[in-house]
C-alpha cells in the first residue's frame, strides 16, 4: 500500500508536532514519524519532569 504525504515531520518532539500543525492548516497532507512517545525527551523524561519535581 503506497500513501502520499505533502509534508513528513521525523521526530514528535514540539518542533515536529507544531511544524506538522502549522503545515495542516495550510491544507498539506501530513504525516508524523516517531519511534517512542509523543512529545519528545523535554515533555517526557528531560525538562518538564525535572521542573516539576525541582518545585514539588
């Protein structure tokens, strides 16, 4: 099965996520490439985390 995309983000870290967003609303098809979870090591295991717990 062959699909055609209009624009590919590699990686759903922000940039990815918001660069796909923006491309959508300009009416491209999208297509979002990720290995693990959404969100990338800052949402998920590196700075939110830690500034969560620095405050707690």
């Amino acid at each position: 099965m062959t699909r055609h995309f209009d624009y590919l983000a590699i990686g759903g870290g922000s940039g990815g996520i918001a660069s796909i967003n923006r491309a959508a609303m300009y009416g491209q098809k999208c297509a979002l490439i990720e290995a693990k979870e959404l969100g990338g090591t800052c949402v998920n295991v590196g700075c939110v985390p830690k500034k969560i717990m620095w405050h707690a």
